[in-house]
C-alpha cells in the first residue's frame, strides 16, 4: 500500500488529493485469504492524462493480487454520495485516512436514494444468486463457495436496510444484520454459520442454507418495499 500510494504522490503530485482504507481492513472485520484491501482515490481531475500516469501504479497493486481501488475526481464527490448512499455512509462509519485529508468529514449523506439502492440492489443479489444455484447443481463444494461468495454483500445490504430505521454506527455487520433481521422476520442463524464459517459439507444441509438465504433476500426485498 505504502509503494502504490507513495508512487501515485509522486507521479501525480497535487492532482492526488486523499487515499482511504475502507471496508473490512477499516472496521476490523477483515479475514485473511477472505477479505479484499479496499481504497479509495480522491483526485483533482480524472483526465485520460491522469489515469495514463496512474496507470503502471495501479497495475502493480492489482498484479500482487489486490482489487481495483475505486477512484473519481473531487468534482463528483457529492454526486456519487447522493447515488451510491449505502457505500459511502460505510465509508464514513469505517475508514482511515492514508493520504491528504478526509474527504468524508462534513460530506452530507442522506437517506433520500438509500431505500431506492438497497431495493434495487437486493433485486439483484436474489436474481444473481438464482442464477448462480441453477448452475451449480448438487455439486457441494461449488454450492459453499457461492454462498460464501454472495454472504458479504447480503450483510452490507441487510446492514444498510437498518440505516433507515435506527442508527448503525459502529456496529459489525452481522450485528446489523441480526437486528435488521429481527425486524424483517428474516432467519440468521444460516448467515451466522457462513459468516463464521462453520458450514461444512460433511454436517450441514447446504441446499438448506441456501434456501435459508434465498427466503431472507425475499422477505427483505418485501418489507423494504411496504416502508
């Protein structure tokens, strides 16, 4: 991290205005082999120039295994906080700040959009993850790793289908996940057994746990939609 950010300084000087950690490696929540390294970029401007320079930089940390980092010109800050509302109030809950000064200090995120994002991404998770059971069949090793796959998203969502009843703050996710579930009607315990992996093909009924799965994102989907 230090290499890319201290390369990005130096190619782009005053054009990199702040880099953050955020998500899992932010709030405490990361798990080696498991969780991504995510940053955020803030810069100046995003000209072809400017991404050009980044270019070789990026690369570099994406080659040794890491994740796109997200980045946009300051310009479009507000823009995109008032778009993607459930990433960036995650960002403002758990972040630190690697480069220049905090972007998201004094950024008004409002809950306008965030019942219109979490309906419509949930919409999506519960079509992908239909799909994603047609095609692995009874084939048990494939089914977990798609389960694992789809479970930190749920919880993100499920934690952001909370902000809009009570204040989330420094809650885990699956902390949030639990209340919101309570208030959903939506059975945890499946999700609690992925989260820490606990489900086993040898003992647990996977095809259980992904109807488990499948039968939250429709009731989240449905009382979402009545609020």
């Amino acid at each position: 991290m230090k290499e890319l950010v201290d390369g990005l300084a130096g190619a782009l000087g005053p054009t990199l205005v702040s880099v953050l950690l955020y998500g899992s490696k932010a709030s405490g929540e990361f798990r080696e082999g498991h969780s991504n390294i995510n940053l955020f970029i803030l810069l100046a401007d995003a000209s072809t120039k400017t991404l050009t320079t980044m270019r070789p930089f990026i690369k570099a940390w994406i080659d040794e295994g890491h994740v796109m980092p997200v980045f946009m010109p300051q310009s479009e800050l507000a823009l995109y906080a008032d778009s993607l509302p459930i990433e960036f109030l995650d960002m403002q809950d758990h972040h630190r700040v690697i480069f220049g000064a905090d972007p998201l200090q004094g950024l008004v995120v409002g809950n306008v959009h965030l019942r219109a994002q979490c309906v419509m991404e949930l919409s999506i998770k519960l079509l992908k993850l239909r799909q994603a059971l047609v095609m692995v069949g009874a084939d048990s090793k494939k089914l977990r790793t798609i389960l694992l796959s789809f479970l930190p998203g749920i919880l993100t969502l499920y934690r952001a289908g909370l902000r809009l009843e009570a204040a989330v703050g420094s809650k885990s996710k699956m902390d949030a996940t639990k209340e919101f579930a309570g208030r959903a009607g939506i059975e945890v315990v499946s999700l609690e057994r992925l989260w820490e992996f606990h489900a086993r093909r040898q003992s647990d009924n996977l095809e259980m746990l992904a109807q488990d799965m499948v039968n939250g994102l429709e009731h989240a989907l449905v009382y979402l939609q009545r609020k």
